[in-house]
C-alpha cells in the first residue's frame, strides 16, 4: 500500500503576516509545498491529502486540484474548532485552531494508510521524502514511528531567532524526548544558541531537530483523539492553548506505548518565518533548479 502524504495548512501565518502557504516562489508561480509534493510522487507516495481550514476548499482546488490530476490522488480535510471536541462548549474568546495533532484526528475518517507529515509552507528537500517513504513501506508498525532529524545548522534564519524541537535520541537513534527551544539564533561568535528564562545556552551545530516532519501508522489518529480528551479537559479554556504532534509523541514515547526512530536527513531546510527569508527561499529553489534538481515549471 502506497504512503499518504498529509499537509497541514490549516493554519494562518501570524509571524509572516499573510496566508504564506500559497504564495508563489518557483519560476512558474509554485508554491513551497508544491515541490513537497513533487519530491513526494517521486519517491512513492500515492495521494495528498490537505488539511484546511473549510473557508479555503474552493481556492485550494482552484491552485492545486487541477495541476495534481491524473499525477497523485488528491483528498481535504477540513479543521474546524468544533471537530471531536465531543460537543463541548468551546470559549468565545477561541479563535484559532486546536493544533496540529487535532489537525491530524482530522484525518481520522480519511487516512487509513500509512502517512506522513509536513508543514505546508516548510522546504524539506528530496533525500527526507525517499528515506521517508522507505520506512512508511518497510518498517512502520503499531508501535513504530519516525521524526525525519534535520541538523539544527541546517534550520536557522538570516532574520531573527527561531524555535526548534531539539531532539534527544539513545543509542539506536530512538527518541528519548523533544525539548521545545525558543530564540535560537547563531551569536556574533558563531555558535549556535537559545535563550530561556535562564539566560543563554549554546547548542552543538549538528543538534538533531525536528521540523514537523513525522512518519506514522494510522493507529497514530486514535492516540491523538485519546490525548486531545485529556488536553480539552485542561486546557479548554486557555484561548491560547495548542495540541501539537510532538506532546502526542512525548506521551507515547515516556508512556512506552511505542518508539520513535529519529531518521537524519542529509537535506538542506529552509522555509519562511519571516517576511525577509523569501528572497532566500527563492534565490534557493532556482539554485536547485538550476542544478537539474527540478524543472521550471513542476506540471507540465
């Protein structure tokens, strides 16, 4: 059975101030995750499916439904607040959506394979789609998962500080837990660090991160209905408060209900959180096409 690919794109871009997830950065007006998608096909996978916000359906189907026909199989999700929140009362002041593992048990009634996930408006590269695609068709199971591992050098901004998951692994490359850095930037010396409430603490360049780009069995969906009753019951009222896919895969992992392989990529991030990055995020992809990585126009 042939992997899905799942994009979340359901969120709206408050850093960067406008709906980044379909702007265009390729020669010929192809959004970020337009070459996810490409690099996906190549590798294997053998649908996508878009999690949005129902608002978005029609123009979702307009930029991208008619390129990717008779190319992949092409299905949406929509995330609404209300959705398996088991007809509780949601708070007025809740405007945005739970997250991105309530984006996830969205899915539930559509993915029944094996899937991965990514960010809608992240550049992962071709090597984490092949290494991937080869667990979700060789090695995933009930109780084994992946997180593709970027090197943290590979993940910075020119144009202020990011957050990263710094992933902490065993000797077999298993995940032990993820410890959620904020403010890392590289100082005027060079190296790599973050800021917490503690001051400054250096990070080793080749740290493993994740950038939400995760491998799991559908039985990944039944985890997260199970943990978001247990968030709801906390956090419901908190307008703030968000159900991320590395707080589900913290419980499973600590909970040894199952393993996450942590899979290091070779591959060269990049991604806009902010205004600023988009000259390098376009200056690199016609780098890469100019390398013969991919051609001008991605559907023709």
């Amino acid at each position: 059975m042939q992997p899905t690919l799942v994009i979340l794109a359901a969120g709206m871009a408050s850093r960067y101030g406008s709906m980044k997830q379909t702007q265009g950065f390729g020669p010929s007006g192809e959004t970020i995750m337009e070459y996810s998608i490409y690099d996906a096909i190549k590798a294997g996978f053998g649908k996508v499916v878009f999690i949005i916000r129902e608002e978005f359906a029609t123009s979702f189907a307009e930029n991208f439904g008619n390129k990717l026909a008779g190319k992949i199989k092409v299905d949406y999700v929509f995330q609404a607040l209300e959705s398996y929140t088991q007809g509780r009362t949601i708070p007025a002041e809740r405007v945005k959506p739970w997250g991105t593992a309530h984006a996830v048990l969205c899915c539930k009634e559509k993915v029944k394979e094996p899937f991965a996930v990514i960010n809608a408006d992240d550049f992962y590269g071709k090597d984490a789609f092949i290494k991937a695609y080869h667990f979700l068709t060789n090695d995933v199971a009930e109780n084994n998962y992946t997180i593709i591992g970027y090197e943290l050098k590979k993940t910075l901004s020119e144009n202020g500080s990011v957050s990263r998951g710094v992933c902490n692994v065993d000797a077999a490359g298993n995940l032990i837990d993820i410890n959620e850095r904020t403010k890392i930037f590289r100082n005027e010396e060079g190296t790599i660090t973050y800021e917490d409430e503690n001051g400054l603490h250096p990070v080793n360049d080749d740290a493993s991160v994740s950038m939400n780009f995760f491998g799991f069995h559908p039985n990944f969906i039944n985890h997260c209905e199970h943990y978001f009753t247990e968030f709801l019951d906390n956090e419901i009222n908190q307008p703030k408060s968000e159900f991320f896919i590395p707080l589900v895969v913290d419980k499973i992992v600590k909970s040894n209900t199952g393993k996450v392989k942590v899979i290091p990529t070779s591959a060269q991030w990049f991604g806009v959180t902010y205004k600023e990055d988009a000259p390098t995020v376009q200056a690199s992809i016609n780098a890469l096409i100019n390398n013969g990585y991919y051609p001008k126009n991605l559907w023709i």
